[in-house]
C-alpha cells in the first residue's frame, strides 16, 4: 500500500529546511554553507533533503521565497487599512519592505553576491513568477482605489499592476548591482540615487500620478546602503 502523505507534516519539515538553511546563509554564507551542514543542524539523511529539494540551488529558492512571503505579510495591514489613501498605501508597502530589508541587512548581504550568478537564473525566474503571482493582486487594489480618488490616472489596475511587479523586480536587481558597485567604488552616492530616483520617476507616470506625487524612496534607508 502506497504511504499516505500528511500534507502539514511534509510543510513542517520542508520548512524545517528552509529555516536551517536561512540561518547558516546568515551565519556562514551560501557559498559556505553545504548541504551536509543543513543535513547535521537537523539530523536528517540526504534522502529526505531531495525529498523536498532538488539542490542546493532550489534550498536558496524556498529561502527567499519564504522571505517574500514574510514581507508581503508584514505589509499586508497597511493594504487594508480603511483609513489610509492610496499613496499612502504603495507609500507604506514599500517603506515597509525597504525596513524589513534594513532589519536584516546581514542576511540580505550574504544572498547579494551569489543571487545574480548564472548559475541561480532558473532560481530568480521561478521567485520572479512566484512575485508576479503574489504581489499583482496587491498593487492592483491600491491601483484601483487610487483611480477611483483620483490619484492615478491609469484606466487599467489589474494591467498596471502586473507592469509595476515586473518593474519592481528590475529595480530590485537594479539596486543590487549598484549596490556592490558603489562598495566596489566604482561608482558614487550620487550616481546611485540619480538611477533610482530615475526608477522612481517611471513608477509613477506608470501610474500617471502626478509628478512629485509619490515618495517612494527614503533618504535615510538610501543613505544606510548607498552612503
């Protein structure tokens, strides 16, 4: 008789995983950490690691899928508070992803270097479709609620907003690469904030929000990474 898989059993132990896997990428690095040392933290034999995970590679893209899951929660009050606007709104969600992300600054600077390798293509496309899923429907009720008060201008929420998504997703690997290159020196504070400010400009005749309308980027948190 073929065994019966108990569906929040097997969630338990893959995150089990996941989470080993978080703390040794913050403690050791990705590159450091093996498979071997996730297989020791939690006594399990390799069987039941590729049980769940087909690589190291793929461990890496349940540890940032998880993390994105975890800043959408965490924004997700702000979404739905009856009491803000919609600039507020997109304003709240991403201060609160940029303080989620100061907050673990450590962690975030042991994935950066390895996250843009080839060699994890497949797993940034994967998180990148897995973000189009999740945070589309997010944007699209801020969207609409800022057409309907007159903020935005777009006649399409739920198309602007899969835009916007694809959008972030290239500002966020735009920020990254300017960040290792302003730790690099080769490029300046100012050049750095003129490029993502220039993002920032896009986002909102995207939304056709009023020019100057929409401060999504903080001057202190620009200055915690770029300064």
């Amino acid at each position: 008789m073929a065994r019966t898989l108990d569906p929040a059993s097997h969630a338990i132990r893959r995150d089990a995983f996941v989470d080993v896997a978080l703390r040794l990428i913050q403690t050791k690095g990705y590159e450091q950490m093996s498979v071997q040392d996730v297989l020791d933290e939690l006594d399990a034999s390799r069987g039941a690691f590729y049980h769940y995970f087909d690589s190291k590679a793929s461990l890496l893209g349940a540890v940032v899928d998880a993390m994105v899951e975890t800043v959408l929660e965490s924004v997700a009050p702000v979404v739905a508070d009856p009491d803000l606007n919609a600039t507020e709104k997109l304003e709240g969600v991403f201060g609160g992803i940029a303080r989620w992300k100061s907050a673990r600054r450590d962690l975030l600077l042991a994935l950066m270097a390895v996250w843009l390798s080839d060699d994890n293509a497949i797993v940034r496309e994967k998180l990148r479709r897995g973000l189009t899923a999740r945070l589309t429907p997010i944007l699209a009720v801020i969207v609409c609620q800022g057409r309907d008060e007159g903020r935005f201008t777009t006649t399409a929420p739920d198309e602007t907003a899969r835009v916007l998504v694809s959008f972030i997703a290239g500002l966020n690997e735009a920020a990254t690469e300017l960040y290792l290159a302003r730790q690099a020196d080769e490029i300046t504070f100012e050049a750095a904030e003129r490029t993502l400010s220039t993002y920032l400009e896009a986002f909102e005749r995207i939304l056709g929000a009023r020019p100057g309308s929409v401060t999504l980027l903080d001057p202190r948190i620009l200055h915690e990474w770029f300064g």
